[in-house]
C-alpha cells in the first residue's frame, strides 16, 4: 500500500477504530458489485454505492491527492453506468 499523507492516515484509524465501518462498507461494496456484474437491480446497485464512490473521491481529493486518480475514474465508471440507466432515476429529479 502506498504512503498516505498523515491527515489520511489519522481518518483511516479512526474509521478502523470504530470496528463496524470498514465491514459495513465491505458489505456494500460486495453487495452492489455483485448486483452490478450479475446485471440485476441495477439503479438500487448504483444508489447504494454512490455514497460509497463519492466518498472515496472525497478522501483523495482533501487527504491524499496522490490517489484522486482512483476515485475519479470510480466517479466516471458510476456516472457512466447511471447516465445510461436515466430512465430508471426520473422520478428522483421530477
């Protein structure tokens, strides 16, 4: 694993510390991912993991620049899923 900046490194021990984030956020990933690679409920697969996704661009983009990369090619990827699954988020901005 890389060197992460001592900001970074103090968030990610204090989430460590909690001993049900990182599990929980384990769960979601797993979860929403297999949803999104067995191509079903897809639109509740991206709902559940744009936070997640957000989160983590949030993190390298104020903690530890030298990893945005990762979190902006995640924001593209989600983003791309959902702009081509609109249909199923009209509702939300009605």
């Amino acid at each position: 694993m890389p060197e992460m900046a001592e900001g970074a490194v103090a968030f990610m021990m204090s989430m460590g510390k909690t001993g049900y984030l990182f599990p929980t956020i384990a769960v979601i990933e797993i979860t929403g991912g297999g949803l999104l690679i067995a191509g079903r409920m897809i639109p509740f697969a991206l709902v559940i993991l744009a936070p997640i996704v957000y989160n983590i661009l949030m993190f390298h983009v104020l903690l530890d620049p030298s990893g945005v990369m990762v979190g902006i090619i995640l924001s593209v990827s989600l983003g791309w899923i959902a702009w081509n699954r609109k249909e199923s988020f009209t509702g939300l901005f009605k």
